[in-house]
C-alpha cells in the first residue's frame, strides 16, 4: 500500500505540494512565534548578564531597575561598599527615549553607568570604552550608529566612541551607554524653562525666601539643578560570600529592597512577560487548530475524489486497516513537506525580525512531532468517511 498511496500522491502532487507549503508557512509562522518568546526570555537573560551584577539594590517596596521606576541616592553606594561580603558597587541609571540622529530618531535603553565598575559593557567590538566624563556614548550595533556619529540625548549631544554587541533590554530595544552623570542630567533634570520657573516659584515662596535670613534662596535654587539619583546599585560580592547573604543584609540593615540574579531574572521572565507569554500561547493553539483544519479538509476532499478507487479496493478483498493506513500515510507526508517548509521559512526569515527570534533544536524537534500528531489526528475525518464507503458502489 505504500506504492498505493505515493502514486496516489503523484496523481495529483501538485495540490499536495502547494498544500504541503501552505501548511508550511503556517508552521513557519508557529516556530517563529515560539522563537519570539524564546528571543524574549534570552534578551532578559542577556540582559542580567551583560550588568555583571550580583545583587540589584534598588528602592524599598519596589521591583526594579527593569519592571517599574526606582530612585535611590548616588550616595548609598558608599555605605555599601563597607558591607560585608560586597566587594565592587557602583550607580546605575535605566531609561528609554528616542536617541536623535541625523534627523531621525532611534528608540533605545540609555544606561549611566561608571567606568570600569558594574553596568559597563562586557566586550566591544569596534572602538574603545569612555574615557571623559561627559559628552561619549558606546552604542549596540542594533541601533545602526557607527564609530564617530553625534547622537542626541535629551538637550545634549554624544560622540559614540564604541560599539558593543547584544546589549538590550528585556523589551529588545538596544542599548546606549553614556557616563552615569550624563545620565543624571538627562533622566532626571528638567529642561532650562522649568528649572526658571521653579527657581520664580521658590524665590516667591515666603517660608524659603525669607527677609534677614541670607543664603536659604540660594541654596535651595541650587539643588533644583543638580540631581544626586539613580536607579539603582550594583553589586558584586566577594568569593566568600553568597548573593543572597548580602542581599538580606541589605534588606535589614539600609532599608532597601535588594535582589539576587535568580530574584530579578524571575520578575523579568516570570513577571514582566507572562502576559506575552500567553498571548503567544493563544496563537501556538489558534495555529495549531487552523492547522489541522487545513490537513482534515484537504486529506477529506481527496479521500471523497477516489470513492470509487476505495470501493474496488474493499470489493477486492482489501482490509480497512489498510485503507486507513494509506490515507494516514498521505497525511504524514503532507505535514512532513510542510515542517520542512516551515522550517526553513522560519530560519530564513527570523534575522529580519526587529526584535531577536531564537530558534531552538528542542522547539523544532517538539514543533515535528506536535505536526505529526495534529496530521494524524486531521485523517480521522477522512477514514471515517473511507471505511463507510460501500463495496458496491464499485459497479453502481
């Protein structure tokens, strides 16, 4: 029966095949899905790794640097520094904007970061790390910028002296580094306008700005233009110690909240993307079903243009299971041209995708087998339908 049902094949392969491609390009699209929820949980995995941090200390009561907003003051990196256990800390600032360029705007994590502490890229691979204080940026090759472009932050501009590579955040925006004082400015100072009118307000204000008491206006006018906040500290700890050792020393002793690789990757992968990690699920099962659907109503509509050629088989002595085999066969084979299809539609497609898609040899290998099944499970319609046809329709 095998030779029966590959000439049956061939009797009419080119609706086979062109079926066998569009089930492909559905099962493309179901492998890239998955990749796109694989390509997020790496980005926050990256994203953990390249901070090359411990610990994450941020503001008490609250999940960042990365689910929701935390400020701190730069000063607290001192007091951890004497912490047992911490052996290099340093200030970090997060936040998302559209970077400017060349008349066009490029939406991108900035990070502040100290040179040659914790939060620094890990590697470059074009260009040197910041060596002034102010105005250098190094930039992730997925923002398009290159050695010596002027990139606009906020009020000031940026000369990118380096380039790094897979540096982004959990949303899969690329990264931009600038010196952590640069990134105090831009996240939190206001612009020039707002600063004169709080200065207007202030020296309005009779309890600041009060007759016989010199020094108090200016004073206070001062720290409206300098900004001492961060997202948050990282640390890392010495050999001897454990992360969440010090991470509870922390939490008792500074009253601050602080999080261990293992606690910020679950906010990350088991918190911030669990509603897109459902709605991709949503659209595996809604691929899956038209899926079978396309299967059940080709291999039916087949299956009913050979009813003839099925009642001469049973006329002459042919066993159902044989005849079931043979449709089954056909199915098998229809979800096996279209996993290839999709396969290599899938992999061929992915790079172009603005966001990373990550294609695992275990998705494709359960992908394989999860087509098979829907395969077999779609020429249950048909059997059915070619194991009810009478014998005697043969010389009807």
């Amino acid at each position: 029966m095998i030779s029966l049902a590959g000439r049956d094949i061939l009797h009419s392969w080119q609706k086979f095949v062109l079926t066998g491609m569009g089930l492909g390009l559905l099962i493309g699209v179901t492998l890239t899905m998955a990749g796109v929820y694989r390509g997020m949980v790496d980005d926050a995995k990256a994203l953990l790794s390249n901070s090359g941090a411990d610990v994450w200390v941020v503001q008490k009561d609250t999940q960042g640097p990365y689910a929701e907003p935390s400020t701190i003051k730069d000063d607290v990196v001192r007091s951890l520094l004497g912490m047992p256990g911490v052996m290099r800390a340093a200030n970090v600032t997060y936040f998302t904007l559209q970077v400017s360029h060349g008349g066009h705007d490029k939406r991108a994590m900035v990070v502040g970061m100290e040179p040659g502490q914790p939060g620094e890229p890990s590697h470059l691979v074009a260009g040197r790390y910041l060596t002034r204080s102010h105005y250098e940026a190094i930039a992730d090759v997925k923002t398009g910028f290159t050695i010596g472009d002027r990139i606009g932050i906020r009020r000031h501009e940026y000369t990118v002296v380096g380039l790094t590579q897979r540096m982004v955040s959990s949303g899969g925006d690329p990264m931009v580094f600038i010196a952590i004082k640069d990134a105090q400015d831009a996240q939190f100072l206001k612009d020039n306008d707002a600063i004169l009118n709080d200065r207007v307000r202030t020296a309005a204000n009779t309890a600041i700005n009060r007759p016989g008491v010199p020094g108090v206006l200016e004073a206070v006018q001062a720290t409206q233009t300098n900004s001492h906040n961060v997202n948050a500290v990282l640390i890392q700890v010495e050999g001897a110690s454990t992360s969440e050792q010090v991470a509870q020393s922390i939490r008792r002793w500074k009253h601050l909240e602080a999080f261990t690789r293992e606690g910020m990757e679950e906010i990350l992968v088991v918190k911030l993307i669990a509603t897109s990690a459902k709605q991709i699920g949503m659209f595996l099962v809604i691929l899956a079903i038209v899926s079978a659907a396309i299967v059940a109503f080709i291999i039916y509509t087949m299956t009913l243009g050979k009813i003839r050629e099925i009642a001469v088989l049973k006329l002459i002595g042919t066993r159902n299971s044989t005849i079931a085999w043979m449709i089954l066969q056909q199915a098998l084979g229809l979800g096996l041209i279209g996993f290839v299809v999709g396969k290599v539609a899938a992999t061929f497609w992915a790079p172009v995708f603005p966001k990373f898609v990550l294609l695992e040899q275990g998705d494709a290998v359960t992908g394989f087998i999860v087509t098979l099944l829907i395969c077999a499970l779609a020429s249950t319609l048909a059997i059915r339908a070619a194991l009810a046809v009478d014998p005697g329709e043969a010389i009807s």
